[in-house]
C-alpha cells in the first residue's frame, strides 16, 4: 500500500512539474468482501492459469462455510471473511479484469 501511495505521489509531482492536469478517483465499492462470488472468482484463477492443485485447494475452501455467532450457524455461499489472510488477495483476483481494463483504457492511468 506505501509503494502505492508514494508511486502516485510521484506521478502527481511529476504531472505538477510539467504543468499538466491531475485527476484521482477513488473507488469503495461496498461489500465488496462480503458479496464476492466464489464460481466467479474460482474461474477468475482458472483464467489466470493458477495451478489445478492450488485451484483445488482454493475449492475446498470454500466448501461448508459456516460463520457462528450466539449458539446460531449460518451457510455462507460468498464472500471472503474480511480480516482473513487470503480476504485482500481473493479481493484483487476478484477485480482484477476491471482494473486491467482501466489500465488499458487510460494508459497513463496509476492504478
């Protein structure tokens, strides 16, 4: 995230210097975590050519996903646990076609 932030601190200065025009957009997109498609990200990393072991792993993650709280269980069937280890990955492969798009849209675009 700091590589990020000082990449685009750079490239700001830079456009400064060279008096041209500066734009940022920020985008939250909310739940995003919590509404994560698990066929769709499993075909995103198929697509991305993750290896058939990892893949299978990845599959049996998210099999009989329960969350529990107060004596109650509920079936999950998307989303990645916010507060997880592979949550902030499982989140890039999810939308990474959108950003790759942006990127080849907008070639001088920090992204």
């Amino acid at each position: 995230m700091e590589q990020a932030l000082q990449y685009t601190l750079r490239k700001i200065r830079a456009s400064h210097d060279t008096k041209k025009y500066t734009a940022a957009v920020s985008l939250d997109i909310k739940g995003a975590l919590d509404h994560a498609k698990w066929p769709i990200l499993l075909q995103n990393l198929e697509e991305a050519g993750i290896s058939h072991y990892l893949l299978r792993t990845l599959q049996q993650y998210f099999v009989q996903r329960t969350v529990g709280a107060n004596n109650k269980k509920v079936n999950l069937e998307h989303g990645c646990l916010q507060g997880s280890v592979l949550g902030p990955y499982l989140w890039n492969i999810m939308y990474d076609k959108i950003i790759r798009r942006i990127e080849q849209t907008y070639p001088h675009a920090c992204v």
